[in-house]
C-alpha cells in the first residue's frame, strides 16, 4: 500500500476512535456482505429467467388487480 495512501488511513482510523486495523477489518466485512448479497441476488435472478409474467401476476393479485383466470 503506498504510503500517502497508509497515512490517510491513520489519519482516519485517529478520528474515528479506532486502529487502522480494525477500520480496514471493517472494510472488508462490508465488501464481504456486499459480495454475498449480490451473489444471492443474482442466483434469485437466474431462477426467475423467464417467469416475469408469473411474478407480475402474482404483484397484480396481491394488489387487488384483476385475475388473468
């Protein structure tokens, strides 16, 4: 990590109470969380490939719409 770089992120952890271990510890669990959530994201998009008319029935249902039977 080059060292403006590392020294900003001193500067940072300093205000906010915390080492700059802990802050880039923290950094990765929020790249880690996002990871994941886009990953189950697309995996439910995958499953629903070519079902769009299902769902958007299933939204007019709930929503009192008029029944396609």
């Amino acid at each position: 990590m080059p060292d403006e770089k590392y020294e900003r992120l001193k500067v940072l952890a300093r205000e906010r109470g915390t080492s700059v271990n802990r802050l880039v510890d923290g950094m990765a669990t929020l790249m880690i969380a996002e990871h994941d959530a886009e990953t189950r994201f697309r995996a439910r998009a995958l499953r629903g490939q070519g079902r769009e008319q299902e769902g958007l029935a299933l939204l007019d249902k709930a929503m009192g719409g008029p029944s396609p039977d």
